[in-house]
C-alpha cells in the first residue's frame, strides 16, 4: 500500500521535522502517530496537520459546502427561527439560493416574491463550511457509545423493577426538537465522512445551534470546546456548561459580527449527544447558586447526561436550552456564516491615496501623534 512506500514515510518525516519533531525517538512516534491519523483520514481533500493541539497531533478542514446543502441549512434557519422579519426589512439572497424553501402558505397568502426580498426572514445565511475534525470526531463517536451502553442499561434496570429504579430516580428521554425532520436527515446525509451520517438516537442525538464569536468559533473548529470558558459570553443559568438550543433565535443573541470583512455573524450547527436529560421548567429560582452546584453533582454522579431548561410556558423568551456539561457530548458539523437583516454594513476601509505613478502615499500622521517639535537654542 500506499504506507510502504519510501517516499511516502519520506514525506511523514519531513512533516515530522517541520512540524519541529527533531530528536530520534520523539521523531519516531510522531511519524507513527500522523501514519495512524491519516490512515483514518476519509475526506478526499488534504487536512491541516494542527501540531500543537494539547490531545496530541490532529487534522482538520474546514471546506465550503455545494450551494444545495447552503440552501438546507438556510432553510433549517427559517423552521427553527421565531417570529416573522420586521417589516420594511429588505434582505438579499445569498447567491444559488430559491424562493422555494418559502412555505408555501406565505407564498400563497402574500402573492409572488419580489426580487430581493425574502418573505419572515431575519436572518440570511451566507457561507456554510463543513467541519472534519478527526480527533473531535472520534472523541464524540466514544461519547455515543458510552450514552447508548448507559441507556441500554438503565432501560434494563427498570424493566426489571430493581430498587432504585422508581420514578424520578432515572432521567428522562430527549423530546423532539424544532431541528428534526426531513431537511436534518438531508443534510446529514449530504455530509459524507467524518462528521457525517444519521443520528445516534439510542445516545440521544441532536443537531442545535451554538451561537459565538468569530475568534471562538475559529477556537472550537480547530481545537474543541473549553468548558473552563461557560458562562463567558452571557452567563450560565444551568452551571457551567455548553450551551445549545433548537431555536435558532435565541442561539442568534449569542452569535458576534466579524470585525473585519462583511461582518457576518458566526453560529455553528453541532451534533450533541444529550444522553439522559433532566428537564426544569423554567429558572432555577431565587437560590440558584445552591441549585447549579446541585445540578452539577448530578452529572457528576451519573445521575442523568444533560439538562434541558424549558422556558416555553413563559410569557418572554419562550424557548429551550440545552446543556451538556462534557465536551466530547459535542461536535461542531457546520460553521455557518450570516446576517441578520437589521446588520448595518461596515464601513469600507478608506483607501490610500497614491501618486500618478500608482505607487503608494504614506499616510500623514496627525499632529497628536508627531512628536514636538525641537527647539535649537544657541550655546
């Protein structure tokens, strides 16, 4: 095979050297490790090799999607969204993108579309990039086995009636979510690979949005998610955890604009194994520190996988979050890239003047920026 080839174990040494592997052994079984890595490597296009990742050398990619997998997930972003677009709002379409993901009752209700205009859109999706992160993926694949044995075992425990198995000592079952049906199954379906494939029902599979940053997006694709950092965006309601939701809205409040660019914002659609969940109704209550520390023990003792704060009987922010509180529970599939209709441009960058020759003027500093003047006295 393509393994035994001089020229092939040639390039893993090299890459082993550049990857800054220099001593013989230490050499020796980082060419053994990458050798192992891409051999599990199942994309047709070639990896980042990420040297420094603290799990040890890992490979990723992050690839633009066909524009008909740009069009499920845009349309996943209609079905899971709350609420119609303000009125006036005029939103563009992302190129290769059809009115026919409009519902047809709309359609039916309003007339035709116009040209660049979608009808109870607040947000237009962009850009779609598949995430393959091996080492993320085959830490989440050992998560979904681990969740399918703990539920085929607490099935079995209560089937046969043991003690402990009464009400209430057991968490329950995943609801369904605003995220199934048929545009998920495409999607994943159309997701070859590693990332790809249906979901683990037996392990409680999901697939939820996770609204952030740019710069932690760019963090959690590349590496994985930190859960030393839950709660640094907006808090943390159920203790410190990831946080998802099947409603694309409130992930959104979550989801920064890129300072640079277009200014798009960043939402990733990630598939999450909720295992055994605990569902509260609403808020913790008045003693919520008390509460987290409580919940928190309850993961750690096994207790139940995940947690799921219903807030849908209230009279705002009716929705539902999802929490899981181990990070190999969660895998980031799609980076998407959007806009929300009220987004103002950013300002174009001012350009640079130049000579008639087309070389380049420097910019003159500002006189708060020049340094005072000196003054030459005689001797």
């Amino acid at each position: 095979g393509l393994s035994e080839l001089p020229e092939y174990q040639a390039v893993l040494v090299a890459l082993a050297l550049a990857g800054g592997e220099s001593k013989g052994a230490v050499r020796r079984q980082t060419v053994a490790n990458l050798e192992r890595l891409l051999s599990a490597w199942d994309l047709e296009k070639q990896p980042v090799i990420i040297w420094h990742d603290p799990r040890g050398i890992n490979l990723m990619l992050r690839s633009s999607v066909l524009p008909f997998v740009l069009e499920l997930v845009q349309e996943l972003v209609d079905l899971t969204s709350q609420g119609e677009a303000p009125s006036g709002a005029d939103v563009s379409r992302p190129s290769g993108y059809r009115c026919s993901s409009v519902p047809p009752a709309s359609r039916s209700s309003v007339g035709p579309v116009p040209p660049g205009r979608i009808l109870g859109r607040r947000c237009v999706v962009h850009r779609v990039e598949r995430v393959a992160n091996l080492r993320s993926w085959h830490a989440h694949l050992s998560a979904l086995r681990r969740l399918t044995r703990q539920g085929a075992a607490s099935a079995a425990l209560a089937s046969s009636g043991a003690q402990g198995s009464s009400a209430g000592s057991h968490a329950g079952s995943v609801p369904s979510v605003l995220t199934d049906g048929r545009v998920t199954d495409r999607l994943l379906r159309a997701l070859g690979g590693i990332g790809g494939g249906p979901l683990a029902q037996p392990a409680g599979e999901r697939l939820l949005w996770h609204g952030t940053s740019p710069s932690a997006a760019e963090s959690i694709t590349s590496g994985e998610f930190k859960l030393a950092k839950a709660g640094s965006n907006l808090g943390a309601s159920y203790g410190k955890g990831i946080y998802f939701s099947d409603n694309f809205s409130k992930s959104d409040e979550y989801a920064r604009r890129s300072e640079s660019g277009e200014g798009w914002r960043s939402m990733l659609l990630c598939r999450c194994a909720l295992g055994r969940t605990l569902c509260i109704d609403g808020g913790l209550g008045e003693d919520s520190a008390r509460s987290k520390e409580q919940l928190e023990a309850g993961i750690k003792t096994g207790s139940f996988d995940s947690i799921i704060g219903d807030r849908r009987m209230q009279r705002h922010n009716r929705y539902r979050e999802f929490v899981v509180f181990d990070n190999t529970q969660a895998y980031p599939a799609f980076l998407v890239w959007y806009s929300r209709c009220t987004d103002v441009p950013l300002p174009a960058p001012r350009p640079c003047p130049q000579h008639h020759d087309g070389s380049t003027v420097p910019a003159r500093p500002s006189s708060a920026s020049m340094p005072p003047p000196l003054l030459l006295r005689p001797p």
